[in-house]
C-alpha cells in the first residue's frame, strides 16, 4: 500500500518498528519522500489543468476553482517566500487563517521544504494561539487579515497582534488578504502574503525528507490545562491519509470530494487536504457554515458543484434536521455517492434522517471514528462492503486491531456484547509518534496506564456481531458541537477571572450539539461579595466572556452555578462524575455511585440545592 499511494525518492528498507511499550513507533524506515511532491507534483503530467481545489466561500454566488498547475505555481512561491525569510528544514510554522485556498498553499509550501506547519483553528482567541506559539517557538506565523462568519468579520490579524505581543521570538506575520479592509500594519515584521509572493519564483526544489521527520503538529485538548501538540510523520501518516481516503470515500477519477471541516482539525489536515491530494481528486474547501445565508447551504452546493463524497459531523445533520425537509428534498442530489459523519456518535435518529434524505437511501452512510491523534479513521464501514447499522461506526479498518478493556483489570474483553475502554494492540502508520517537546506525556497519556495497548480515552460497546459502538469520552474533555475541549482548561480560564476561585467544568448531554458546557464556580470570599451575589447574570456573562476571551467562544459555558465548594476528594481531585449526575437531575445517593472518598460528603447536598435554585 506505501507503494501504491505514494512515489518514494528512496524505498525504505523496513516497514515498521518500535513498541508501544518504549512509544517508539516506526514506520517505512529509511524511505525518502516529499509530501508536496506526492499532492501536487507528480499529478501534473496527466492532471496539471484538472480542478484540484474549490473554494466555496460563504455567500452561494463566491466558488473559485484552482487547478494542479496554478497551485503548484503558487505552493512554489509559497515555499520560496518561507526561504527567503529563512524559514529552514524542521522549523514550525504557524498558520492562522481561515480554509482558503493561500491557508492550503501554505501547508503544502512547508512540506515541500521540510519545515513542520502548525495550523491553529481561527476559531481560537489570541491568548489560545498565544499559548501555542510559546509553546513550539514559532518565529513565523501567517494569517489572514480577517476572516468571515456568517457575514461577519473576524479581525485575525488583530488577534495575532494580540497574541505577539511582547513575545520577542516573533520574526515575522505574513499577511493574506481575504477582502480589502483597513488594518493596523507594522513595517519591520508585517508582510502582505499577495504582494510578497508575486516576487517570488514558480519554481522550487524539493527536499528529500525521511519517513519519520515530522510532517506537522496540531494542538489538542486533553485532560490537563495545557493543549497537546500532537506530532506526526511524513511516510506513515500519509500513506494512511491516502489509503483511507480511497477505501472509505471510495475514490474514483473526476469525483468531487467534499469535507466541510475547518483546516483547523485534524479532520480538514487528513479528509480536506492530504487524503485528496494525494489521489490527486478534487476537493472543495468549504468556508461556510451550514445556515447561512440559508438553512439549505449544504445541499446547495452538493447540487451545483455535483459533489460526490460529502463528508460533515452529527451536529451540523442534527441541527439541520429541525428545519422543513422539504429544504433537503428540492435539491438534487444524485450525484452523492458516499456521505460521512465524523466528531461524535451519531444517533440514529440523526442517522436516518441523514441516509434517508440526504443519501436517497442509495449512498453508504460512513460513520467514521478516529482521534487527532490517530491520524486517519480507524473505525468505520467500506462503501458497498460493510452491511450498515445506524449509529455504529462498524468495523475496523485494515490493520487496525481495536480491543476493549475492563477498565478496572486492564483484561482484554474477548467476548462480544461487551463494554469497556477502547484501545488498539498494535501500531498503524499515522499514529502519532510524541507530544510536543513532552515524550513522557505521551507516553503517560496513551500507552502506560494499560501497559501494551493505546488508550483512545472512549469506552465502546461491541455488539453481537462484533461491531463497535463508541459511546463517548470517558476522560475529562468535552466533545461540543464535534470541537473537543478540555474541562481543565475551561477551568483554568474561569479562574483567571478576578472574582472566581475554584471551577470544575463538565459536558452534559446535549440535543443538537451532543454536549453542553456547565461550569461550577466558587467565587472569592471578600466583602464585595454580597453585592457581587446581587448581580449573578452579569457575572455570569463577564465569566463566560473570559472563557471566550482565554481559549474560543466554542467553549462558551451553557450554564454557570455558583456553589460554596466543589466534590472533592481527600487528595484534592474534583469528582466531576458527582456533577454531571446532579446535572442530569440525579438526587439520591445510589446515584452517585462510591462516595466514600470524598472530604466533605454534605457538599452533596448544597449543590443539589444550588442546581435546583440556578436553574
Ligand atoms: C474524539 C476525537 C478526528 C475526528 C474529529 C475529532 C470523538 C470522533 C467519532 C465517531 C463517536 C467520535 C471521540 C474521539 N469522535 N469521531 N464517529 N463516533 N465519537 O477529532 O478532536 O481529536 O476528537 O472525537 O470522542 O476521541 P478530535
């Protein structure tokens, strides 16, 4: 399969090695290859006029379409850009920008000089990408001066001054404009990206990069306070981007394949980018939202651009399910032949209605599971092969071997109708190799909690015919609208407000969005406290505010309540699962399963009490 989807400028001489117990995984060792010259290059013979990108922007009338050759020309002037600002083999990149066409060329232009791009999601506030950028170092970022959501502009550019400020590491902030607009432009370090790469050459040398060098990182959330900058590698990951791209979306010549996550996940690196290109496919690059300007965005342009392969999260179906169907059902759609759903589980209520009325009932619905961190999906049916079951991400895909764990004996579950944590016994190619500058979180988070496995931090259920059915996480991050965030550092955002001392964040189910946020707040105990009590809904909003102004407005809390202590137990730890059942509306204590290790049991019922009075 390495050889099959990818040109190698050297053969590797072994396939794989390393253990998860050492977390030194590798693969096609010794092989020499360039991810730009995979996407883009070796299409151009026979594809050098054939559409490779769409660029479908928010208002239905705005489409532009690239073709291999211009990309290559711009990817190339890219690439010479990033030189001559000294940008060398193994230096990260930032890029914040929206998904547009100068965001993929930006990508594209790293890899072809073997420099590790970094996009983080434009979604994410200033002191978010701040974070990011002190934790790799990155003396470059480009961005965009802003970008749009539902009509509105979001100032980027602003928001990256924001987040330099004082940060003496920065060398220089490329600038690429989406629409003209007036912006603050700082000579010795602003450089507008059209202006800069018009003197730039359409020519540019590859570099032959190893296998195992490091093709980009993406932050994650995870269960501690900090993001985790996941790495991964030029062979593996991309022999398994362009594999379970084919196999899954089965890719045929002239499709039109559509994923309309942002660049920002790693859904948009693997299924917007990399899997596509590599088969040298068209993809369109989807910078719109799912209501607007109408509820029938989504349809519409599966009808005018003739998409076959679409590929969204449960969210956006749900969300789109409350509105008429007859929104769906005008539009012609026959040209699908494969939809996706990707984030979350699926209900199957969601399920049929995205088979039924999307699909035709004529289009395999892939339900497809897989993680930042495993680099392509892992779980999911084939086209045409896998008999379906609304809500089941089925099977695994080739060489994945997933097990379920008794998560208090580590024993591995063998039997089927059982359910427990899911993990995977062996390495894959795209599994991520390290955390950034932290090997030993890596190691602590995936692999030494169950020695020899990987632990995805979902439990499942496997069925009677040995499908699996993924439930949700069971660490402590929060999967909202498919966007995955970390309940501490949710927390660690509310306590940075002035009147907060103590929080403890959960998700709880969630009709449309698949979880809500709630967050407990303990507030400072000074005189001002009583007046401040006065006025709860404006400190609410002004707590919510610093969690949007900290990490996104994705992780905007639901519901704040004020409560005078938080479950903990003797070591200081917050009983989370305590929260979430009294959210839910749990009161009595079988509820709250094994209590015994709380400090102070009659919290218990304060909060009780609190949630009942907040409501
Ligand atoms: C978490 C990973 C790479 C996909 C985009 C999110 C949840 C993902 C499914 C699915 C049930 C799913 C899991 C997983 N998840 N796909 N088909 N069914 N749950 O990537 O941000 O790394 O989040 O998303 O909880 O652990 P991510």
């Amino acid at each position: 399969m390495a050889k099959k989807y990818l040109t190698w400028f050297k053969n590797y001489q072994k396939i794989q090695s390393g253990n998860f117990e050492k977390g030194n995984i590798e693969w096609f060792i010794g092989g020499k290859l360039n991810a730009c010259f995979n996407c883009v290059d070796r299409h151009l013979p026979k594809k050098a006029n054939q559409i490779a990108l769409i660029y479908e922007q928010e208002e239905p009338d705005q489409t532009e379409k690239i073709t291999y050759q211009e990309m290559k020309e711009k990817v190339c002037q890219t690439a010479n850009l990033l030189k001559s600002l000294g940008v060398k083999k193994g230096d990260p990149v930032a890029i914040y920008m929206p998904t547009c066409p100068a965001a993929i060329y930006t990508m594209l232009a790293c890899t072809r000089i073997g420099a590790i791009h970094n996009v983080v999601f434009g979604g994410f506030s200033a002191n978010a990408l701040r974070e990011r950028l002190i934790d790799c170092k990155t003396r470059i970022i480009f961005t965009s001066n802003h970008s749009i959501r539902k009509g509105r502009r979001i100032f980027l550019k602003k928001m990256v001054d924001e987040a330099i400020k004082d940060l003496d590491f920065i060398d220089h902030v490329v600038v690429h404009k989406l629409t003209e607009s007036e912006e603050d432009f700082h000579e010795e370090k602003d450089k507008w990206y059209e202006e800069s790469i018009a003197k730039e050459s359409k020519e540019c040398l590859i570099e032959e990069m190893d296998s195992e060098s490091p093709l980009f990182m993406l932050y994650t959330s995870g269960s501690t306070g900090q993001p985790k900058g996941i790495i991964h590698t030029t062979g593996g990951y991309l022999v398994y981007a362009g594999m379970t791209f084919d196999y899954i979306f089965d890719y045929r010549e002239n499709d039109i394949h559509c994923c309309v996550a942002n660049i920002g996940w790693i859904t948009g690196h693997t299924y917007t980018v990399y899997g596509p290109l590599l088969l040298g496919a068209t993809t369109v690059l989807y910078e719109a939202v799912p209501i607007y300007p109408t509820v029938e965005r989504y349809w519409q342009s599966i009808d005018k651009l003739k998409i076959t392969s679409f590929y969204t999260s449960p969210t956006a179906i749900r969300l789109l399910m409350t509105f008429s169907d007859q929104n769906v059902i005008k539009y012609d759609l026959s040209s699908l032949r494969v939809i996706g759903s990707v984030g979350e589980p699926i209900n199957p209520e969601a399920w049929l209605w995205y088979y039924k009325l999307v699909g035709r009932e004529r289009c395999t619905l892939v339900d497809t599971y897989w993680q930042t961190e495993t680099g392509g999906v892992v779980l999911t049916p084939l086209p045409g092969v896998t008999p379906l079951k609304p809500g089941s991400t089925t099977l695994p895909f080739f060489g994945i071997s997933p097990v379920i764990l008794d998560p208090s004996t580590g024993n591995v579950l063998t039997e089927n109708n059982v359910t427990g944590l899911l993990a995977i016994s062996s390495s894959w190619p795209s599994i991520a190799r390290t955390i950034y500058s932290n090997h030993k979180q890596y190691l602590n988070v995936y692999f030494n909690q169950y020695k020899g496995f990987y632990l995805t931090g979902d439990s499942a259920f496997r069925d009677s015919d040995g499908y699996y059915w993924v439930l949700g996480r069971i660490d402590d991050v929060i999967t909202v609208s498919g966007h995955r965030i970390g309940s501490m550092e949710i927390e660690s955002a509310l306590v940075s407000h002035s009147h907060c001392v103590e929080a403890a964040v959960v998700g709880i189910p969630h009709e449309i969005r698949g979880q809500a946020i709630c967050a407990f707040c303990v507030l400072k105990d000074d005189p001002k406290k009583e007046e401040q009590k006065k006025d709860l809904d404006s400190l609410r909003i002004s707590l919510s505010n610093q969690v949007a102004t900290q990490i996104s407005r994705i992780a905007f809390p639901d519901q704040i309540v004020f409560v005078n202590a938080l479950p903990k137990t003797r070591s200081g730890k917050i009983m989370r699962r305590i929260l979430r059942s009294i959210l839910i509306g749990k009161t009595s204590q079988q509820d709250f399963g094994d209590t015994s290790t709380l400090l102070d049991p009659s919290v218990i019922d304060e909060l009780i009490e609190q949630v009942k009075l907040q409501k």
